[in-house]
C-alpha cells in the first residue's frame, strides 16, 4: 500500500494510523484523501437523505456520495432510487436544484430526458443515433445499492459487501431511541437545512461530534448559564458516563446515567409538552415511555462511520470536499405525531447551542480553525488519542467502553478507518 509521487517520500497508509496516535498526514495529505474517496466513500453505506424529505412521488433531492454527485427520488410507483446525477451522453448533471418536485430531468446540454427512476425517456433529434440506438442502455446511472433504516436512506456505490444492518450493527439501537422519541415513530427532516463549511480535513467534525473531553472547555460559558448543568456531572472528570467503539468505526457518548430524570423533565416543560407526553406513552407503553425519555437529546451522541452524526435533535452529515475544505448539512429533527407548537420549542432550543449564532457550534470551528493552523508545524507528526487508553475495557460482544471523557469513540473511527483504507485491523 505505498503511493508515490516526485514531490514527497513514498506515503505508507498503514503507518500513519497507530493503536493511539495518529499521524498528521491523516490530515494534511491529499493523497491520503484521494484513497479516502475511493477506498471509504466509494464502499460503503453513506447516508444520503431522509424518507421526510421526499414524501409524494415525484420529490427529489441533490446530494453527493465521496466526489460523486447523486440524485435521490421517489418515483412514480413510490420506489425510492439513488442515481448519479451524470448525464449518460455527455457526463454533465442533469439537476442542479437542492430538491424539488420533478417526474423527468431535462440535461441542459443537449436536452437529452429521463424519468426520476433513470431511465432514458428520449434523446433529442434521435434520428441522428440510427434505427439501432438502445435507449435502454442510456439511462441514468444507478448506485448499486440502496437500503433505508427507520428513515434513514443510505447508499452504497459498491455492489457486493456487508448489508446496511450489518453496517449499522450496534449503532441501530441508539437510531431506534430518537425514532422512537416521536409519537408516530418516526423523524421528520422538514425544519430546513443549515449549511455551513470550515477550511480543514472533514475527519475532525467526526471526532469531535463524540468528544465529551473538549465540552468542559470550549464550551465552559455557554454551559455555565444553564442552572441545570451545575447540578449534574454532565461529561466531566467526575461523571459516571461511558464512551463507546460499537464497532464498524461507529462510536458513542452515553450520558444517561449522569443526567438521570433530567431529560425526561426537559422534555415534559414547555409548549404542548404535555399533550406529546401522552401521545408518545399511549403508543410504547410505560417501560419504553420512561427509557426514550431517559435517552434522548444530548444523553446520547452517535457518529455513524463515515459521515453521519446525531446530535441532540439533529441529523449532521459530513461532506469532504477536499483535503483541506469541509462542508456540513445540519437538519434539525421534528417529532412525528408532537403537537406543532412541541416541535417549534424544540427547534428554537437546538438552535440556542448549533445555530449559527448559537452559543456553542460557532466555537467548535473555530478550534477546528486553531488545529488546522497547529498541524502546520514540522517535526510534531502524531496527533495524540490515548485519553483512557488504561481504564478502556472490552466487553463480551466486541463493544469497548471507557469513560465518556476518554477517546474511545475517536480510536473506534480510526480502527474503521484503517481497515477500511488498507484492509486490516
Ligand atoms: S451531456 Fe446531456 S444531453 Fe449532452
Ligand atoms: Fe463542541
């Protein structure tokens, strides 16, 4: 596994990635994010949309796997389709709209038209391709494989691996508990999207959406004007929660048992608190009622390899657009089923911490601005990720536990990361 080019010493992938450190080339090194794109993005499951987002036949939806721009529709009949947005005459999109509602794509360049499942409806001046042209062959690419999880549309543009529940694996339980937080047990993706980008490699979005460690600190003002905080141990030195590898790269910050009842009052104040209350018990029964309550919002931090984070009442996806160069979508979730007025308080809460004038997401860019400024220095190669690596323990069914301090979910990407990019553990 060694590339080289005239400029640099050969690169050798599996020494850049150590048990607890991590070089700086991870970051730095455009070679390493062309393998990345080939070897991660174009392999596995990569969330691309949200069933909410594409409710009636005809919705559809712009998004990119790795470098590959995809279309996702419903057609027609319902089916939902993953097809790359390349015209098969001459290569150019065929969309260019964020989402919409459309039965065909029109490609601007040559006008030639398909249906939103793919396939060729006619070539324009088809005379001039002869009695003998195939229109079936000219449709729209097709991502391989695509499969849907509780909402949750991914794509794989590999055509043989792992199912997505495979892929998930432990990482579905903790999909299930916000699910599950809505009355009719299911999120919506219709609050809007926030977009926003930072000038450094996307992996670090991706440790630090699983970072209790760095709370205390980056965001020690916004956390000190809320009353509650004090009187819980949430993600400090002294909390009894856990950070989890789930394996498959997925990692987890489980602070259930630091905030206790806490979540289930945060969610029983407010506007049409009640009424959502009532209507989620009615439908999963008490014991249910009492763990969804215990596990929602910020109780429980998931990132889902590559690229997909939820975090308190969002959905976070990853976008590397380049080594150095990020982009972030940022869908707050509402509440199948919750009163109207429930959704809305939620949404405005989220927004006080992520918005884009909130008091905590703005922060964690601009540390992310300060690492990349950092990495520059020569001579200092390894990034440091043995936090806990002492007290870590592995439990019966390949989970590793440590404290929710400690860079357990860090060391779970980059385990993923170095199987996926040079086929061992
Ligand atoms: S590139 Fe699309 S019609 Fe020519
Ligand atoms: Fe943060």
């Amino acid at each position: 596994v060694t590339l080289t080019d005239h400029h640099r010493p050969d690169l050798d992938l599996a020494a850049l990635v150590e048990d607890y450190r991590v070089h700086r080339d991870v970051y730095l090194d455009p070679r390493v994010f062309e393998v990345e794109m080939d070897r991660i993005f174009s392999t596995t499951w990569v969330y691309v949309a949200h069933t909410s987002e594409l409710p009636q036949a005809g919705d559809y939806k712009t998004t990119t796997i790795g470098r590959a721009p995809v279309i996702v529709t419903r057609a027609e009949d319902g089916a939902i389709h993953v097809l790359y947005n390349r015209c098969s005459h001459r290569a150019a999109t065929v969309c260019q709209d964020p989402c919409g509602n459309s039965s065909y794509f029109r490609c601007a360049y040559h006008g030639w038209t398909f249906r939103n499942d793919g396939s060729l409806i006619g070539a324009t001046f088809s005379d001039g391709y002869g009695s003998s042209f195939d229109r079936t062959r000219f449709g729209l690419g097709v991502v391989p494989r695509v499969d849907v999880y509780r909402g949750f549309i991914f794509a794989s543009m590999a055509a043989e691996g792992p199912s997505l529940v495979e892929h998930l694996g432990n990482a579905r339980e903790f999909i299930d508990f916000r699910c599950d937080a809505a009355p009719e047990g299911e999120l919506v993706l219709r609050s809007g999207t926030h977009r926003y980008s930072y000038p450094f490699n996307w992996k670090l979005q991706l440790e630090n959406g699983v970072d209790a460690y760095h709370g205390n600190f980056v965001h020690q003002g916004y956390f000190s004007r809320i009353p509650a905080m004090s009187q819980v141990q949430f993600a400090k030195g002294q909390s009894v929660g856990v950070s989890v590898d789930l394996g498959n790269g997925h990692g987890l910050l489980d602070s259930r048992d630091d905030l206790g009842e806490l979540m289930g009052l945060v969610s029983g104040f407010g506007p049409g608190a009640d009424e959502y209350r009532r209507r989620l018990l009615e439908r999963v029964g008490e014991d249910r009622f009492a763990e969804i309550q215990r596990s929602s919002g910020e109780a429980l931090n998931l990132s889902v390899f590559p690229n997909l984070l939820l975090i308190g009442v969002q959905v976070r996806v990853v976008f590397p657009r380049a080594v150095d160069y990020t982009e972030i979508e940022l869908y707050p979730t509402f509440l199948a089923g919750a009163p109207p007025e429930y959704n809305e308080a939620r949404l405005r809460a989220h927004e006080g911490f992520y918005g884009p004038a909130g008091g905590g997401a703005p922060d964690d860019l601009e540390i992310f601005r300060r690492v990349a400024e950092g990495m520059k220095v020569p001579g200092m190669e390894w990034v440091d990720l043995s936090r806990g690596r002492f007290r870590e323990r592995e439990e019966a069914d390949g989970r590793r536990v440590g404290h929710v301090t400690d860079e357990v979910p860090q060391r779970a990407f980059y385990r993923q990361w170095r199987r996926s990019m040079v086929g061992q553990a």
